[in-house]
C-alpha cells in the first residue's frame, strides 16, 4: 500500500496520479563449466558453477557418464575440500546443493576410470544445472559436452639396420635366382615393418669395362649403380615403396671387399649393400581429448518486487523427496546387492531378438536410486522413435545412439540421463512419422518412506553369541511402493542389546562415549534395509524402533539359540582346620568355635540343551550374600578385579546375573520360566495394572 497526505477540502480535485513505474524485475544469469584432463585411462573431471545477480535455490548438478568410464569412490572435492560421494546411478552422478547466493562461484572435482577395452570411439560425458529462482521452479540449463576419444595409435619401435649382399656376374646387373631368394627372405621379414628409407650401394670389381660394353656401362660407377637399383627396385615393388624412399649410389671400385687379384676376390666385390631404415609399428587404443572444455550460460530472473511469491524450499523439517541424505553411513551395513544397472550396450545386445517393438530398459518394477534413469526402446530400424514423459516430449539433449543389429532387421535407441519425478512417470514410446503410440511404460520412483514391515525370510535371528542377529525390514513410500536403494535412515535398539554400527563407531572413536543411540541404516534393493545387531548368546525378545517423519515404528523380534554344545565352567576352593591352643596366655573369646572349622566356596555356571528342545541356563555361586545391598541387578564382571584382558576389541557382558546364590532359566521357543535378575520388558509410557500374586 502506499501512504499519502490528507487532502486539503478547500483546495480543488488535483487530477489524477499516474501510477507509480513498475519495478524492474531482477535478472540475472549461471554459467555451467564442464573440463576434464586425462592421464593415460584416468580422467580428472572439473565442474565450475558461477552465478550472478538472482540467488537460487535446490541445485542439482547431473552428470551423464557415457559407457566405459565409471566414477571412481571417494574422488569428489567440493570448494578445495573432500566432499560427500555423489547419487550414482546407472551411469549418471548427482550431486546437489541447497542454495546459491545472488554473486558466488563453486568449483567441484572428481575423477573416474576409462575402461581399457572399450572400443574405439568417442567418449561424450553430458552436464545440466537443474534450480530453482525466485520466479518458477525447475529451472535448467542446456546440456554441457565434454568430449573424449579412444583412438586408435601407432607406436614406432627402432629397429637394427639389416644388410645382405647379392652377387651378380661379370658386366651384369641382373639378378640371379639365388639372389632374389635372398631378397624374397629379407622382404618377408620387413613386412611387419614400417620402412622408411633404403639405402643400396653398388660395388663393381678392379677391373675396367671393356670398350666394346662402355655403350653400356660407361664405367664401373654406372655399372655398380645399375647393380644398386636393380636390387633397389625389386624390394620397393615387393614392398610398394614410393620412389622417393630409395637413395642409391655407386662407389664402383673404390671399396673392395678383397684386393687379391683373383677370380673368387672379383666376385666378392661384385656386390649391393642394403641398409633399411626400419620401425616397428605397434597399433594400440590411447585417450585423447576432443572437446576438453566447454561452458553453457542460463538466464535467470528473480520475482517482482510486488509479487508474492511462495518460498520454493521445502518447509522446515520436510524431507525432500527427491533426495537423499549426504551422511555418513556404514554401507556394510546394509549387506544388500547392488541395485540392477544397464552396462554398455552394443549391437550384440539384440542378437536373438525378434524383430518388432520392445521396452528393454528399465525393467518392470525396477526401482531408480536416483531421480535420472536410462530407457532402452526397440523399433524396426525404419522407424524413428520419440519418447514422451508424463505427456511431454523427453527433451533430444537426452538422446545418446541407436543401434542396429548386423542383419540390419532389428534396431533400439538409447536415451540417458532421463529426469523422474516423485511418483508414477509414464513412459511412451511413439513413431515420429505417424505419432502412434507404440509402447507404454510405467517408471516409480519411490518418495521417503513412511512405514516398514519385518521381513522374517530375510532376517537372521540367532543367539549364539557369534552371529549379528540381522532384522530385514522392507520400507514403503506413502503410494505403497517399495523404498529406493540408497535411502539412508536410523533406528534404535532397546537394551540390553546393541546396534553393531553402535559398537563399531565407539572403537573408532572412543571419546565419543557412544552418546547417540541412533544408528543409521541403507535400502538396498526391493527396499529392503538389514539392521545389525551385537552378537549375543541371550535368547529372548530384541525391540527396534525406526523413526519416519510423522511417527516411529517398532518391531519386537525373538532371538533363538540353535543348538549347540554344552558350557559347563566351575570352580571349588576351601580349606579347613583343627585349632588347638596350649601354654595358655588368655582365654579364647567365647564366640570363637573350637576345635575343627571348614571355609569354601563352590560356583559354576551351565547351558545347553536337555530333554532335546528345552534350553537350560544354571548357576550357583555360595559367596553371594543375598542381604548384601550393595550388589546390584545385572552385574558384569570387573576385569580389573579377577581377571587380566587383552586387546582393544574386548568386550563385558552378563549371563545368569542373578542377586541370589541360584539363577536357574529354561527356555523353549517363546516360552521362558526364569529365577534371577531379569527385564520385564514394560517399556511404554502409559497408564498400567501391576497385578503380583504370591
């Protein structure tokens, strides 16, 4: 509203205002930078975020990593600082950020590995910034390439030079038989080899040409180059040399092998030498960048100043549903297999398809740990192929490569990188000539998780005191569908047990005093989540509580022993003595018991099984004093008194503590009649009757 004087009755109407000028709306805009530099078949991945002007909030950073480079765990650097894992999934890499102030940059690295026998070709790595502004949610910006490329190379290996030399006759420069079978020998072993250059140089022998030849060979230089370039010639044609990689010479007389002057020293000198400049060529794949950088820029408008405009942040508290929790948890933990994920893909994959129409990729029920997914639609190769998301076109950024089969009769297009929102997301695949619909598909990708239920075929529920007690649970979103693998959440356990995680986290780090009972646990596939407990020999009721946003759930397992061998432990002592007192100095105190006395004490402990199902637990100690009030329930042993223990992973519990000289319980399925100290297992917080009878 706007606020304005009184007008003065006595004064005349003034003519009416023109409304103040319109605001200017906010604008601004966020540059996307994607580089990469390789070393040998590791690949450094740079990520620079700039914005300017408008803030935005709800950053998601996709990254679609193309088949054959995989990203390498616990690479991720955030602003010069290790930084969590990303969301991974199927190939892509989200990493997200709550809020980008109005002027601000984020650098952001990672590194991942190339496969080293993918096939040649080009490795397109794709980036889009997804945000909110103060003006309209989801935002995006276009799709930034980093291009890489597995080529082909040729590695030159030097070789020795290689000489022979042919002979040939008097006043001849032609080859004779025996020769070309030493040049043909020679060939054979350069052609795995790239040859660079042959030098031939012709030798000739003392003595001159006569004048009835010198028509031919002027002298012996001409005659000893002919000689050269015969055996010249016939190797480069053998080995399709162009001419200009052939030098020859001759030197004629001037350096003979033998001076004598005999008939078997001229044929000697009669010679070519050949020296072959030589590599060895050895093909193999190399990484080399095509496009190492390359940076895309998105206008941004923020909200009119007079605009009222909801906060697109989710309300404090609310989880959103598309993300997941960037905390440290104990992935061992969930001891699940990985969730399906689609590899490379070649046109061998449809080898044995029938030809036709077919959805391949995600599979039905398939449930995406991260709000990006590949689809994989087969088509006859004469049909292009548009796919529709929820009713709108997937945008072609997301299209990577059809493939067709070698017959040529059956082809399928990929696309990568493909957003989901939470909920149904209806899929359908339509020929582009004609926009019938072809295919139909149904992806979910599941919301937070809001109930669980125990899954007992999953579970491990042993008392052994050597194996965790597992509970599997599978968790549920609010539609009834199965949680997403890599959902992270906590739970509790009730005492006297522990949470495996628990225990673990206080070795790691002793001053912490185990102060947080929550623990944390991950949704492996068909959303089932395993919770591990400490190993422990007492059989009984085990009681976890998992938390979920409106409220907590609880789940009450029993924990049986499987048979096993008896433990018996035992000890005696005691001595005894006969008093007797002569050369009497004073009398002895009254009280004192005369003659023969006895001191002792018996304690043993035993478990197993009687009668075949029934399991026994007894102990007896004689020293214990019921009326001694300083002795508490469930007492564990103090090492420092009786025994010395070694070792940091050592850890004190309690079986049979009982305050009398007997603890005596027997046990069979969920039955239980025990003497001792005990748990009564009322926990809860409500109104109650205690009814005891004697």
């Amino acid at each position: 509203f706007h606020v304005v004087a009184a007008p003065d009755p006595a004064a005349p109407a003034p003519a009416a205002a023109a409304p103040p000028p319109a605001a200017p709306v906010p604008e601004g805009r966020v540059k996307l930078r994607l580089g990469s530099r390789q070393d040998d078949f590791l690949v450094d991945y740079r990520v620079e975020i700039e914005n300017h002007d408008v803030p935005l909030e709800n950053l998601r950073l996709t990254l679609v990593l193309p088949d054959g480079i995989r990203y390498m765990e616990g690479t991720t650097v955030w602003e010069g600082t290790d930084g969590s894992d990303p969301e991974v999934g199927d190939g892509t890499l989200v990493y997200r950020t709550d809020h980008a102030s109005g002027t601000c940059a984020h650098t952001l690295t990672f590194r991942a590995s190339v496969a080293r026998d993918r096939a040649a070709g080009d490795l397109v790595t794709r980036g889009m910034l997804t945000f909110d502004t103060p003006a309209a949610p989801r935002q995006r910006s276009e799709v930034v390439q980093n291009v890489l490329a597995l080529a082909s190379a040729h590695e030159r290996i030097p070789k020795p030079d290689v000489v022979v030399h042919p002979h040939f006759a008097t006043l001849s420069h032609e080859l004779r038989p025996e020769d070309r079978a030493e040049l043909d020998a020679v060939i054979a072993r350069l052609r795995n080899r790239d040859i660079l250059h042959i030098h031939a140089s012709g030798h000739s022998d003392a003595r001159p040409i006569p004048a009835h030849r010198r028509s031919v060979y002027a002298d012996n230089y001409a005659l000893s180059t002919a000689r050269a370039e015969t055996v010249a010639r016939y190797i480069a044609r053998a080995l399709e040399l162009p001419e200009n990689r052939i030098t020859v010479f001759g030197y004629g007389p001037d350096l003979p092998l033998d001076r004598a002057p005999t008939r078997e020293a001229y044929a000697l000198n009669r010679r070519v030498g050949l020296r072959f400049v030589t590599d060895e060529v050895r093909d193999h794949t190399e990484l080399r960048a095509v496009r190492a950088l390359d940076e895309v820029v998105a206008a941004t408008r923020g909200a009119s100043p007079e605009a009222v405009t909801a906060d697109p942040r989710p309300a404090e508290g609310a989880a959103d549903p598309g993300a997941t929790a960037a905390i440290a948890v104990n992935r061992s933990a969930s001891l699940a297999p990985p969730a399906p994920a689609l590899g490379p893909v070649e046109p061998s994959f449809l080898d044995g398809r029938d030809p036709g129409w077919a959805w391949h990729w995600p599979p039905p029920e398939h449930s995406p740990p991260i709000p990006s997914v590949k689809i994989l639609v087969q088509h006859p190769p004469d049909a292009a192929v548009a796919l529709y998301r929820n009713g709108e076109r997937v945008p072609a950024l997301n299209f990577d490569e059809t493939l067709t089969r070698a017959d040529g009769t059956v082809s399928a297009s990929l696309w990568t990188g493909v957003d989901l929102e939470v909920g149904d997301n209806r899929f359908v695949a339509r020929r582009v000539d004609d926009g019938s619909v072809q295919l139909e598909h149904t992806v979910h990708y599941s919301g937070p998780p809001v109930r669980a239920e125990f899954v007992e075929a999953r579970s491990v529920l042993a008392a052994d005191g050597l194996t965790p007690p597992r509970i599997a649970i599978r968790l549920y979103d609010q539609e009834g569908h199965p949680a997403r693998p890599g959902v992270i959440g906590e739970f509790s356990v009730d005492p006297p047990h522990r949470a495996r995680q628990e225990l673990e986290s206080l070795r790691n780090d002793p001053l912490s005093g185990g102060d947080g009972r929550r623990v944390r646990y991950m949704v492996g596939p068909d959303g089932i989540a395993l919770l591990e407990l400490q190993p422990t020999a007492r059989p009984g009721e085990a009681i976890l509580r998992v938390p979920f946003r409106e409220r907590e759930q609880e789940f009450r397992v029993w924990l049986a022993s499987p048979p096993r061998d008896w433990i018996l432990v035992g000890l005696a002592e005691g001595e005894a003595g006969y008093r007797e007192l002569t050369g009497r100095v004073e009398s002895l105190d009254p009280d004192l018991d005369a003659d023969f006395w006895t001191d002792g004490r018996i304690a043993f402990y035993a478990k197993g099984r009687v009668r075949g199902d029934w399991l026994l637990t007894l102990a007896v100690d004689t020293e214990r004093d019921p009326d001694d009030r300083t002795e508490t329930l469930g007492d564990v042993i103090d090492p420092d008194a009786y025994y010395t223990l070694y070792g940091d992973a050592t850890e004190q519990d309690y079986d049979a503590a009982s305050r009398e000289k007997l603890y005596v319980r027997i046990e069979r399925d969920r039955f239980v009649a025990q003497f001792g100290d005990m748990e009564t297992g009322l926990t809860y917080n409500e109104l109650a009757r205690y009814d005891r009878r004697l």
